[in-house]
C-alpha cells in the first residue's frame, strides 16, 4: 500500500523552475508599469481633465410675449378671415355731352381762269391750238386783290411742227402782271400747225384773253 501511494504522489506534484516565478513577476510589473505611464499620458493631453474657467450660463433670450387677439366680430367664426371683404361698386352711367363740332373752315372763293376769246376755225393757213395742251393762263392774286381786268391779245409764231417760235402782246390790258400772264401762258402751248397744199408750214395766230373777276 505504501509503495502505490508514493507511486501516486510522485505523478501528481509539478515542480516549476525558480526562474519561471521570477519573469512572471517582473512581466506583471512592467505591465503595470506601462499602463500606469499610458494612462498619464492620455489624461495630461486629454481637455476633459483640465480645470478651467467655469463656463458662463448662456444668457436666457428675452421672450416677448404675442399680442392678445382681436376679439371676433358678431356672426364671424372662431378663425378670423385674413382676407378682408371686398365690395363690388355698381358702375355708375355718367352722360356725356359730346363735344360741339369743329366750326368748318370757310374755302376760298376759286380764282376765275381767264378763257381766251374764242377762236373761229381756223383755216388752213393759221395755226390752231390742241385741245388740252393749251391751258388758260392764271389770274395773278396780286392783280385780283387790287381787281385789275382787261383783255389781252398775243400774238404767237408757230413753226411746222406745232411749237411757239415767237410770242409778243399785241394788245395791253393796262396791267402789267395780266399781259404776262397771258404771254407766259401762250408760250407754253401746242398747236396744229398751218397748212398751204396739205403740208404743214409756218403760221402765225392772234389770240384774245379776256381777264375779269368772278362777281
């Protein structure tokens, strides 16, 4: 029996080196050692550890208080209507009167156009003028202000081709501005030249203005 259980004992006890206790020691304390240092570290750079001026209390904002409602009128409802009451006018008939017509302007009585006398059908050896292209001569206003009249006889040369070669006042009215009336008129005509055998040739012609002012 003795010998079993010394058998027993010997398989059971563990002998550890002295040396093993030893590094397991000193590791524990290294450790502690750099966490101690890590943790001095951490709290020196860390804000939340410093003390500081303590930090003011924020100021309350000043609250206003809101206007008290407006009391609601007879009849409305419990919420106002922002939209005030528009009312629809009646549009209103204004009678115009329409304004006077514009007084007409009075025209001025046309200046009578001098006709020249008229001329018998000529024969075949004078000069006729063109119906259309020998229009009457223009009453002067100056001489119809002053009421100048008289009767005028010019005397035109026409060639063979129906143009005033010549033109001169034969007879004078006693007006100035009634003989160059009628002689500037005269020299602006056509006329159908003189004929002698069917063939057209120089001719000369007298005719007679009478200026007068309309009554």
């Amino acid at each position: 029996m003795s010998a079993s259980r010394s058998r027993s004992d010997q398989n059971i006890t563990f002998h550890l080196p002295r040396n093993t206790l030893k590094i397991a020691g000193i590791a524990f304390g290294v450790g502690v050692l750099l966490f101690g240092l890590v943790w001095l570290n951490a709290r020196r750079n860390n804000d939340f550890y410093r003390a500081g001026p303590a930090q003011p209390q924020a100021e309350v904002a000043e609250i206003t208080p809101l206007p008290a409602p407006l009391p609601a009128s007879a009849g409305a409802s419990d919420m106002p209507d922002a939209r005030p009451e528009v009312v629809e006018e009646e549009p209103e008939l204004v009678e115009t009167t329409p304004p006077p017509p514009a007084p007409i302007a009075e025209q001025p009585a046309p200046v009578p156009a001098p006709a020249p006398a008229p001329v018998a059908a000529a024969p075949t050896d004078r000069p006729v003028p063109l119906p259309g292209q020998s229009p009457a001569p223009d009453y002067p206003p100056a001489a119809l202000r002053r009421g100048e009249s008289g009767t005028v006889v010019v005397q035109v040369e026409v060639d063979a081709k129906g143009q005033p070669l010549d033109a001169k006042v034969i007879q004078r009215s006693g007006s100035r501005e009634l003989d160059r009336a009628a002689l500037d008129a005269v020299r602006g005509w056509r006329f159908q030249p003189a004929q002698s055998n069917g063939q057209p040739m120089q001719g000369t012609l007298e005719i007679p203005f009478d200026f007068k002012p309309a009554q």
